[in-house]
C-alpha cells in the first residue's frame, strides 16, 4: 500500500483514500497544484480538438463555394418539356468550359426543374460566339453524355493568341469559332489577295480575286468556284459570307487577346 501525507494535516494516508481520517478533508492525497495541472491539460486536449473539427469544416465550404460559382455560371435561355418527349433546353454560358466545368454544369441543369423527363437534351452557347450552331451538346439518357462541336478553351485562347505579326501586308483578321474553328487572315502579296485559314494544327491559303464596292467594301470571289459563295470586308471591317441565299456569316475583326 502507498502512503502519502495528507495535504491538510500531513498524516500518513493511502494515496487512493477518498477522506482524511484523521481530519476530514476530501480528497486527502491530491494537491492544488496537481488539480490545476490535470485542469490545463484537459483545456489543451479540448482546444486541439476544436481546432481539429474547425479545420476539416473550413475546407468543405471553400469546396462547395467553388462548385457553386461554376454551376450558377450560366442562364437558360429555352427549356421545352411535354409529357411523354424528351426535355429540350438551351444555355447560355459565359465563356468556354472544361470537360469537368461542363460537366457540372449540365448535371445541375438536368437537376434543377420540375419536369420528370426520361431524357433531357441540354444545347450550349457561348456569349459573343460567331458561331450560330451550339459550342456543346449534353444529354441524360438516362446516362450522362456530352460532345464539343466548337473550339474547345484551350484551343480558343490558342488562336487568339496568335501571333500575326509575320503578315506585314495584312489587310485583315477575322476568328471563326464553330466546329473546325479557325483565324483567317487576309492579305495582299505581289498584287494578290489571299486568304490564310490557321487551325491549330495547320493551314490552309486559298487565292482570291477582289471587286471594289460601291460602299467601301471589298468583294473576295474564289477562282473555279462554282456554289456561288464569296466574301465581302464590310465598310466596319466585318467578314460577311454570301451565298446564293445571301448572307450566311458575318464575323467582326479579330482582337488578339493580349
């Protein structure tokens, strides 16, 4: 058995006793200074765990604001849905996603209506694109699917960064961003006009024979080409292109992001 004395009246006492017989006193063996002690210890156990469970909360909202920002990034425009057919919409974003952006986008789409459609049909559009058809199609049916059909974001800031400085006799440029998306840079070399089309992954020069116009445009027909198709360069420096239906394009000038 342990002895200790008691912290009132120093008699000999078993350290697990409960009270002094000798004198009463509660909790005989233990001292201020240990009961102090054991009370720190238990605030600095209790301070690391709540600094634990505040640190794993902190990282869940950083991550669902972020989500958030993406799927509310957009606005739709056309949402068609009759019983028994498939859900039709149409959304406007405002600049091109990535496959995983797109993909969150759609499905909150998808989620975010009162109609049960088996199937859902989900077109999307750029702000500012050129392009009339859709830059990207989703579906659910009931499985997630999705197709880019105009330039992808890494391939758009590709040709808008292009340099065009090797074109000193450039009389224009003009980014087309539909499927096969594309600069065209027109110019005039040893009293030709030619028309470069950059891809990213080449290009194409086509020769053309001009016409003034009585508005200050100039007319661009390709020899031997027989769809009746040309180019007009508008007054405003526009790139309009005409058919036998009249026009089919209209494409402002290139500003090369900086």
């Amino acid at each position: 058995m342990a002895l200790t004395p008691c912290k009132s009246c120093k008699h000999k006492i078993d350290t697990s006793a409960k009270v002094c017989p000798s004198c009463g006193v509660a909790d005989p063996g233990v001292t201020i200074g240990q009961k102090i002690g054991g009370f720190i210890i238990l605030l600095i156990i209790i301070a690391v765990t709540v600094s634990m469970c505040s640190g794993g909360n902190k990282d869940k909202p950083v991550e669902k604001v972020t989500q958030s920002v993406v799927s509310k990034s957009y606005s739709i425009t056309k949402d068609d849905f009759q019983e028994g057919l498939p859900r039709k919409v149409e959304v406007l974003l405002p600049k091109r996603l990535s496959d995983s952006e797109l993909a969150e986008v759609a499905k909150t789409v998808h989620a975010d209506t009162k109609f049960k459609a088996k199937t859902t049909f989900i077109g999307f559009r750029v702000e500012g694109q050129t392009d009339k058809a859709y830059w990207a199609n989703a579906s659910f049916d009931p499985d997630f699917k999705s197709s880019l059909i105009g330039l992808s974001a890494q391939d758009y800031q590709t040709l808008r960064a292009l340099d065009l400085k090797g074109y000193p006799d450039m009389i224009g440029s003009w980014l087309r961003d539909g499927a096969l998306g594309h600069v065209k840079v027109l110019y005039q070399r040893d009293g030709q006009y030619f028309i470069d089309e950059i891809f990213v992954d080449g290009k194409d020069t086509s020769k053309y024979l001009t016409q003034k116009l009585p508005n200050g445009g100039l007319r661009l027909d390709e020899p031997e080409n027989d769809f009746g198709e040309y180019y007009v360069v508008d007054a405003k420096g526009n790139l309009q292109g005409w058919s036998e239906n009249g026009i089919y394009m209209t494409l402002p000038p290139n500003k090369p992001a900086l």
